[in-house]
C-alpha cells in the first residue's frame, strides 16, 4: 500500500497529453508536438496513400525496440555518394516518417478517452487505500486494550481443556491401535473365502491408518507386517487370476478384477492374464497329448515327461490320433471360450461405468480409469491374435507329428473336420483364415491324398479288369444325392442342420444362425459330436429288378402284344408326326404305340443305366468333394484327382469297346478330332504304357510313372465275338451309358465344384468339361459302329449286287434280289436288337446310332456295288434307283429315324449317271466325299453313252488333281 502511496506521490496527476510520453513503449521515436500534431490534421488526408507509404517501410523497423536505425541506414550508403540521391532518399524517410507520426497521433487520439476514464478508477482506488489504512489503525488499538484485559485464570481454562482434548485423541489412537493389531485374523479368514477385494481393502485401511501413528514404536513393526501381508494376497490373486483361464467364472473373475482395482495394478492385471492364457494353453495340450502317449505306452515311463511338445506329438498311435485330437481341441475351447466371456466381461464392464462425473476428484478418477480401460481393451483385442496363434501352433505341432498317409478314409475326414471346426473357431474368435493351420492340414491332406489317390486308381483298374459290364438295376429315381457320400451337399445347403455337420460349408455363421460362441456360451462343445458314433442310414437306390413294380410290367407287355392289331398306316401316320421326340419318359399306351419300331425301352422303366464300378467311381467323386469341401485349400488337387477318375474310366470304355484300326478306312468321322485329342492327352499323361509291355522311353522318370496308372484289360468273361449277342451289344450298352450317366452327374456337379476352385485354376475345370466331359456320349458312334459293322453282311451283298446285269434295254418293275436279302438283314438286325433290349434296356440314342451306323453302311455298300459296274445303261440306273427306292420304303417301316442317313449320298451317285461333261466335271469338283475309283467307275460306265474318250481323259484327270493333295 505505502509503495503505491509513493508512486502516486512521485508521480502526481498529469494530462493525458503530458503522461502520454511516460507511456510511449517504443524508444527512439519522437512523440510530435501540438504544432505538428495541428499540421498532420489540417494536411489534406489520403488514406490509400498514406497506406502505401507505411507499406513501403523495410519489414526491419518493425522488428524489435533495440533495432539500431541510424546504423542500417549508414551500412546501406553506397561507397560513392551523390548528394541528389541522398536528399531524395531523405525527403522519401521524412515521408515515411510524416505517415508514421499521423498514423501514431490518430491512435492516441482514439485512445485518448479510455485513458481518461483509466486515471479516474485509478483516483477512486488511491481514496479507498487511505480508508483502508484509517479502519487498520483503529483495528490495532483496540486488539492490543482486549490482550491487556484478560486474566491467568482464563488462560489457565484454557489450557487445560487442550490437555482434555489430547487425552481423549490418544485414547482414541490407543483403541485403533489395539484393532490393527487384531488385523491379521480376519485378514486370513477372507483369503480363505476368497474375498479378496474385502481382503485388500481392509489392508489398505490398515496401512492408512498405520501410517497416520506411525510415531509410535509399536506400529513401525505392524507396518511391515501388512505389508507383507498385502504381497501374500497378491500372489493369492494372481494364482485365482490363472484359474480363471480354463473354467471362467463371472463372480469369481469379478472379484478378481475388483481386487486389482483397488490396488491400482489393473494394467499390470491384464498383462498377468496375458501371461496365464499362454501358460495354460502350453499345459493344457502337453498334458492331453502326454495321457494318451503314456496310456498307449502301458507303463509308467517317466521319460514322457521330461519330453518337448513337438516331440511328444510323435508318439501318438494311429489309434489313439482321433480321440486325442479331439480332446485336444476341446481344451483349448475351454481356453479360447475363457478368453471370450473375459472380453465380453470387459465390455460390459465398460458400458456400466461410462456415466459421465462433474466432481474435481472424480473427475480426474475418471480419466485414469480411461486410461486403464482403454489399455485393457487393446490389450484384449491384440491377445486375441496372440492366442489364436498359439493354438495353432500347438495344433499345427500336433498334426505335423503323425503320418496321416495311412489313415482310414473315414478316419481322415473326422481329422479334416476337427480341423475345420477349429479353423471356424478361429474365424470367430479373431476374424483370423487360420494360414498356419491350413498350411499344416494342406501338407498332410496332400501327402494323404495323393497315397489315397493311387490306391484308388489302382482299386478302380482292378474293378474294371473284373467289371463284367452287367447292368447294376437301380430305381428310376436314382439321384447321386441319395448316396451317403454327398449327403454333405444337402446339409451345406440346409439352414437346419446340426453345427457338426456344417463344419466345412461356412466359417461365418449365417444371419439368424448363432455363433460357436454363442450356442455353447454355458454348456457343451463343439468338438463332442466326433465322440458320438454317427447314425447309421440307409441306401434305398438299388431296385429288386428293372421294373418299380409288377403292375406296371404287366401292363406295359399287355399294351406292347395288344399292339399288333393296328393297322400299319395308322401307325406310320402317328410315327411321323412325333419324329425326332426326346427319349420316353413313361410307358404310358400312346406313347408305347408311337415308339414301337425303334424304342427298346418298353420293357424297362427309364432307371438309369450304370454298373458297379460306375457307383464305385461316383462315391470315390463324392469322397473327394467331401474332403474337398472341408479342406478348400486343396481343392485344385482333389478336383484334378477326380477329373482323372472320369479320364480313366472314360479310356478305359474307349479301350475296351471302341477302339478298332478300320476307323481310319471308313470316312465316317467316327472320332472327333476333340475326341481323339482327350484320348491322346489322357494317354500321355495318365496311362503308363511302359507297364502295358510298349518301350516308350528309356528315361522316364520314377515320379512320373508314380503319377500314372497300366492300361486296363477286358475280363476274359466278357464275349465281343460272339453274333448271337449282337457282339456284346448288351455290354456296350452299359458300358457306354454309364459312361454317359457319369458325365451327366459330372455335369450336375460343375456349378459346386467351380464354388469351390480358386479363380486362377477355374479354366483347367472349365476345360476339363468341354474337352473330357462333353465327348462322353461321342463315344456311342465309334462303340456302336463295330456292331452295326459286324451286324449286317455286307460283302454278300457286293457279291449279290456284282451278279446283277445293269446293262438292260427295258425299264424294270421288279426290283432285284439283293434288296430283299438286305432289308432281311435288317429285320434280323431288328429282331436281335429287342432281344438284347429284354435284358438291357436300350435308350433311344443308342438305337438311333446303332440303326443310322447300319443305315449308313449300307448305303455307301450300295454306292461301292453300283461302282463296281463295268456297264451300265440308262435302264439300268433306273433299275438302281428302284432298287433303292424299295429299299428306303420297306426300311421306312423298320425305324422311325428320320432322315435316312446318307439318302442323298446314293440317290446322288446315281442320279450322277446323267450328267453332261461340264456338270460332271463339276460334280466331281464338289464332290469330295465319293471315293476316287467311285468317281473314276462313274466316268467309265458313261464312256460310249453321252462322254467320249476325250471328255473321258479329262475327267480322269481331274480326279487325279483331287487325289495328288492327298498322297
């Protein structure tokens, strides 16, 4: 007060103008008098220019208060000097000076009332100081006339109510004493109830209130007491911490977390939790796996103990692998399910104690709970990938210590499925796709697979080679589904199923289905139902003969004989109008009647027609697409597998029935060039020709012949010679179309298995189905052509048609005996068929190909007899074409195909006979499909009659130059 005092005085009351140069902070800069200032105003004003002018002062005058302004100015003079530029330069300053200085006024002008009223508040405030010193006189007066009026008596009093007061505080502390003292009982007692947060609380009082008479020499030992008291409880909490790892608890885990709160250490908490999970984890697999490795040694051995993990997944039996596998994921679900129901914990945890607080101290509570949460929280999440790699690890150790290559096909599967389930699992618990896991199952499912694979090929040759092509009856309804190895691709489809069975459909569970976490949250597991034996079903597929019931055979003969008494027009009429249906689907009357000639399927419902071997190889497709569905990762193998199974059970038919050398002579394109190039291929790369007795090269390598299967052999029982059977006509046709039934469900398959190959492999399957699969029903025509070859006779009917005199001067009405002999043939040929047709039935594309292969043949037999002519008159090709005539009239009514094959190639051939030399000529350019002596006969016979022997010689050459590319 007296400084202010002082410095009011010192100072005393000026104008504002007059304490306007005490104020002024910037040194250096003169404050322009009342003359300037009255100057600065009555000059004419221009604010843009006088802006301009303070814009164009160096950036360095306005740095700082020490800036030495003379100094600058002095360093920037030129070393030679002109006394005009300086001056100019000067008068610029004294402007820039002028624009400042009016600048500086206006400012003080405008600030000049605001600093008036500052100075009175200033005047209030010194009038108040003055008073206040006055009353503070007066105060000390009148305290030092009160000290002088008290008495000893009073102080006296006084002194000894403190006395009072500092007995009562002692007692007090006493009592305190005498209950800390007391402590350590009931701390004992809630250690062994497990009332750990209680426990820890009473501790901390204790230490409180130890600290607060720590004074007193009987407490400095209780202190150090409670102390180790409160380490005892925490090494007490720690070890209820680890328990919670394999059999969580919420109150127990509540408690816990509760204790670790009150003693400040829930950072350090999480991270012993951290600590126990991978504890557990490596205890609980070294003890499963050791129980069953000693259990499977019978004794006591020791030596187990002292083993490492990965060396202990060795001993494993093959027997004991499954159950122990399964134990093994068991536990750790136990664990993993630990570690989830401890997040959500934390997450509830966190929702309850997010109300926000308005108290200081709470507040700042608060935000160091933030804090502890938010560690916890990244702690959990970033553990989650830490466990899960653990567990893979420990399972990866597990199915790498074991030569699956052995193993059961069943028993495989139940492995793969485990290990699905735990890789869905891990989907769930961490969002991981389990690359360790699928790296080691990959590994083993390959080296597996591959064994698996061979054995299969081999099983499937030896099924052929024994295969007696008999018809295998099966309902008509028969469906791939209702075999038990695809009754996975049902349940994969079927939201109702079982969580066991939809192990490899999908790692995410769909909407409305709960997680693995979910369903068992309180009981159960998800790996128990490998424990439970599976149920038993049922096959209902096969049929007691070809017909689903006696009715129906009974009824079907009856329409068939009551048949006969149609006329033979009413039935061609109806024929003609359904030319060219699709194959029957029932044997109802009608349709019985309008497919009589040339449909064999009458006695025989439309089951499908396949053998054993054909329903061996669908299972094995089925086997794989299991195994395939469970492990995607080797999807592409398993589908090459089973693409190799089509391959070999595709050449294998080949082989057996169709392959023959007169292919090559016929001309009728029996093999496609996409047909032949899938047989080559399937040759190279899957038939082991080295082991067929043929020397292909000296230096094939041992893995590859390892890849590659011997050429099948036809059983000795199954007769192609014989005339009477049509040339095992029967067993072609089940050869042939249980090839084609297996292309079918091939076919029905393409959509799931392309779901399941990845995108860069996706054209090998796509080739595979257009190259392989779609030639299947190709093989009808080189399969059936050897029949129809061998079926009719052919060479009678050259030498019939060589003794026939073409030569004739006089049209014919009689056609000749040949016709007859082979339109008998072809009723015989009939005949035979439904006899084969009684034991197998015979679908209509089968007969279609048969009557056109026999069509055909004989067609180009009657152009090879009328080119063996060596004379020929008009007549006579009249005769021919009645000849040919008859005979497409009477075959008419032997078959409803439509139209006759290779009709025009005679009716042309012959109709050729009247052509004139140009048009012969030109005929002989466009048609390439006559042979060359055809065409060199044709010119020949009409030398004499409308061609000389020049045109003759020319025609022949032409024929020449077609021939020449050829050679």
């Amino acid at each position: 007060m007296q400084k202010i005092k002082s410095l009011m005085a010192r100072q005393g009351l000026k104008s504002p103008q007059e304490s306007m140069a005490d104020l002024s902070p910037v040194e250096n800069l003169r404050i322009p008098s009342k003359e300037e200032l009255r100057e600065l105003r009555e000059q004419p004003i221009d604010p843009q220019a006088e802006q301009e002018i303070i814009d164009s002062i160096e950036e360095v005058y306005f740095s700082n208060d020490s800036f030495d302004m003379v100094q600058h100015e002095l360093e920037k003079l030129p070393p030679e000097l002109n006394l005009q530029e300086l001056e100019e330069y000067r008068d610029k300053l004294k402007r820039q000076q002028a624009a400042v200085s009016k600048k500086v006024a206006d400012l003080i002008l405008e600030k000049q009332p605001a600093y008036v009223k500052e100075l009175e508040r200033v005047t209030a405030l010194q009038t108040n100081l003055q008073l206040a010193a006055v009353i503070c006189t007066n105060a000390r007066r009148q305290l030092s006339m009160a000290k002088e009026g008290f008495t000893e008596a009073s102080l006296g009093l006084l002194s000894n109510q403190r006395r009072r007061q500092l007995l009562t505080g002692l007692l007090k502390s006493l009592r305190t004493i005498k209950t800390l003292q007391r402590t350590d009982v009931r701390l004992s007692e809630m250690l062994e109830e497990e009332d750990y947060p209680g426990a820890i609380q009473l501790c901390l009082e204790c230490q409180k209130a130890a600290s607060t008479f720590k004074h007193y020499s009987c407490i400095s030992e209780l202190n150090s007491k409670l102390q180790d008291t409160l380490e005892q409880i925490e090494e007490q909490l720690d070890v209820a911490l680890s328990k919670t790892c394999k059999h969580f608890d919420v109150s127990h885990y509540t408690k816990v977390q509760l204790a670790y709160t009150l003693l400040g250490k829930t950072q350090t908490a999480m991270d012993q939790l951290h600590m126990h999970f991978t504890q557990a984890i490596h205890n609980t697999v070294f003890q499963v796996v050791l129980g069953y490795v000693e259990l499977c040694a019978g004794n006591a051995d020791t030596k187990f103990q002292k083993m490492q993990y990965k060396d202990l997944c060795t001993h494993i039996t093959m027997d004991s692998y499954i159950p122990c596998l399964t134990d093994l994921c068991k536990a750790l679900w136990e664990v993993m399910l630990s570690y989830h129901r401890t997040m959500q914990w934390h997450e509830e945890h966190d929702q309850h104690e997010t109300t926000p607080t308005t108290d200081g101290a709470a507040a700042a509570e608060s935000d160091e709970s933030v804090v502890d949460r938010s560690y916890v929280k990244k702690k959990l999440e970033h553990g989650l990938t830490r466990i899960w790699q653990d567990v893979q690890l420990k399972v990866k150790a597990y199915i790498l210590g074991t030569d699956m290559s052995n193993f059961k096909y069943d028993d495989f599967i139940v492995v793969l499925d485990v290990i699905s389930r735990l890789m869905q699992v891990g989907e769930e618990f961490c969002g991981s796709k389990s690359e360790v896991l699928q790296e080691s199952i990959k590994r083993q499912s390959v080296n597996y697979f591959k064994n698996y694979h061979r054995a299969r090929l081999e099983e499937l040759r030896m099924f052929l080679e024994n295969e007696t092509w008999e018809h295998c009856p099966v309902k008509s309804n028969f469906n791939i589904a209702q075999l038990h190895e695809f009754k996975f691709m049902g349940q994969c489809r079927s939201p109702s199923i079982s969580p066991s069975r939809h192990a490899g459909s999908s790692t995410s569970p769909a909407q409305g289905e709960l997680s693995l976490f979910q369903q068992y949250h309180q009981e159960g597991n998800p790996f128990e139902m490998h424990a439970e034996q599976k149920e038993e079903e049922t096959e209902d597929v096969l049929a007691s003969n070809g017909y689903e019931s006696d009715e129906l055979e009974k009824s079907v003969y009856q329409d068939y004989d009551s048949d006969s008494d149609v006329p033979e027009e009413l039935k061609q009429d109806f024929v003609d109008e359904q030319t060219g249906d699709a194959p029957l689907k029932s044997a109802s009357r009608e349709t019985i009647r309008s497919k009589k000639k040339s449909d064999y399927n009458l006695n025989k419902t439309n089951a499908p027609i396949l053998t054993n071997t054909t329903l061996n190889v669908i299972r094995l497709v089925g086997k794989y697409m299991q195994m395939m569905n469970i492990l995607k990762p080797i999807a592409f193998d398993v589908i090459h597998c089973v693409s190799q199974l089509f391959d070999y059970y595709l050449y294998a038919v080949y082989t057996f029935f169709g392959r023959n050398d007169m292919y090559e002579s016929s001309g009728l394109g029996l093999i496609s060039s996409r047909l032949r190039t899938t047989l080559n291929r399937i040759q190279e790369n899957l038939i082991d020709m080295e082991a067929a007795g043929e020397n292909v090269t000296v230096h094939s390598a041992a893995e590859d012949r390892k890849e590659k299967v011997p050429s099948p052999h036809l059983s000795q029982l199954v007769v192609l010679t014989n005339s009477g059977t049509l040339y095992g006509l029967a067993q072609r046709v089940v050869a042939t179309e249980s090839l084609v039934f297996l292309a079918e469900q091939f076919e029905s398959l393409q959509s799931h298995l392309d779901t399941m190959m990845p995108a860069a492999k996706k054209p090998f399957l796509q080739q595979f189905y257009s190259q392989t699969v779609s030639t299947a029903s190709e093989l009808r025509k080189p399969i059936y052509w050897i029949v129809a070859a061998k079926a009719i006779d052919y060479e009678q009917m050259l030498l019939l048609m060589s003794g026939v005199k073409w030569d004739i001067r006089e049209i014919m009405s009689q056609h000749n005996v040949y016709v007859d002999v082979l339109l008998k043939e072809f009723e015989q040929f009939n005949k035979r068929l439904q006899d084969v047709s009684r034991h197998v039935r015979i679908p209509l594309p089968v007969s279609n190909v048969l009557w056109e292969h026999c069509i055909r043949l004989a067609n180009r037999t009657l152009v090879e007899g009328y080119a063996n002519v060596k004379k020929c008159s008009n007549e006579g090709r009249a005769l021919m074409q009645l000849d040919f005539q008859q005979f497409l009239m009477k075959l008419e009514k032997l078959t409803d195909l439509r139209p006759i094959p290779d009709k025009e190639f005679v009716e042309t051939y012959i109709k050729a006979y009247y052509l004139t030399e140009n048009d012969m000529e030109q005929f002989i350019k466009n048609h390439r499909e006559y042979s060359m002596k055809q065409l060199a006969n044709l010119v020949n016979v009409c030398l004499g009659s409308h061609i000389n022997k020049k045109a003759r010689q020319k025609l022949l050459a032409a024929i020449d130059d077609i021939d020449r590319p050829k050679r």
